[in-house]
C-alpha cells in the first residue's frame, strides 16, 4: 500500500481538494490518500467553503469531518510520497524535515498550484488539481 500525502499552507483550500479528486479518481488502487498543512494556523479548522462547493458542484464525495492538521515528523516517516502543492509548500517541507526526507518531496505540478485564499478562483484550482492528480495517478500506477 502506498501511502501519498498532499501540504498545502492551511490544510482548508488546496490538499483537501488535492485529497478528495484523487480519491474520486482512484477505484481499487492500493493508495492510501490524506492531507496535511506545512503551519498550525488552521488547525481544526475545516475544509474552506470554497473548496467544498467545489465537491459540491462535481459530485465529489468528502468527509465533512476533515480538519485542518499539520503535517508531523510521525508523518514524514509514514507516508511514501509527500506532494506540496506550491514551491513554498516543497521548500518548507524540506526544511521542517531537515533534509532526511527529500527523496519523498515533490512538487504537485510545475509552477505550483496558485492559493485560492488569496486569488478567490476555486474553479481555476479545481482544473489544475484535477489535472494533476491525472498525472499523479498515472505515475503512481507506473511507479
Ligand atoms: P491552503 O490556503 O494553503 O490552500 O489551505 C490557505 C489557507 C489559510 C491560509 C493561507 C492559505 N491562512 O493564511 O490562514
């Protein structure tokens, strides 16, 4: 089983919509999908509204319970591919980790996913994660 983990900044926009396409996407694969934040600021929050009315408006089922948690020195040991959804998010995660786990780090797409918390576009996020988590999901299938 490989286990994949999504960061984002909050943990309320990006991951969890990162986490809830793919895990639409994903049928019987043996992928175990979460998502965590690189800071504390949302933590318990739950997932944005913004974010949520996008699962809303393309049937994508979610857990209405998921909130915010940041990601734990516990959680780089166990996941096997962690995937910042921005350069800032890869940076941090490096360097929260002290270099022990870059081999793991990667970056979602190229040139990042742009944070809905500031630009307001949730729809331009969806297209980007939802085309990224394709890619994603092919190289994990090959990988
Ligand atoms: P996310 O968006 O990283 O995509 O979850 C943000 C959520 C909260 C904040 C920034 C970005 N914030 O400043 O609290």
């Amino acid at each position: 089983m490989k286990k994949v983990c999504f960061v984002c900044l909050g943990n309320i926009c990006r991951s969890p919509m990162a986490e809830f396409v793919m895990k639409d996407l994903v049928s019987s694969e043996n992928l175990l999908i979460e998502s965590r934040a690189t800071s504390n600021w949302e933590h318990g929050n739950p997932i944005h509204h913004g974010t949520q009315g996008i699962f809303k408006k393309h049937h994508i089922a979610y857990d209405y319970q998921k909130s915010s948690q940041q990601i734990s020195y516990q959680d780089f040991r166990d996941f096997d591919v962690i995937i910042g959804m921005d350069r800032n998010n890869v940076a941090d995660l490096k360097e929260m980790s002290r270099g022990r786990f870059d081999e793991k780090i990667f970056l979602f797409v190229d040139g990042g996913v742009p944070d809905p918390w500031f630009t307001g576009d949730f729809d331009a996020t969806y297209e980007l994660v939802k085309r990224g988590c394709e890619q994603w999901l092919a190289r994990l299938r090959n990988s």
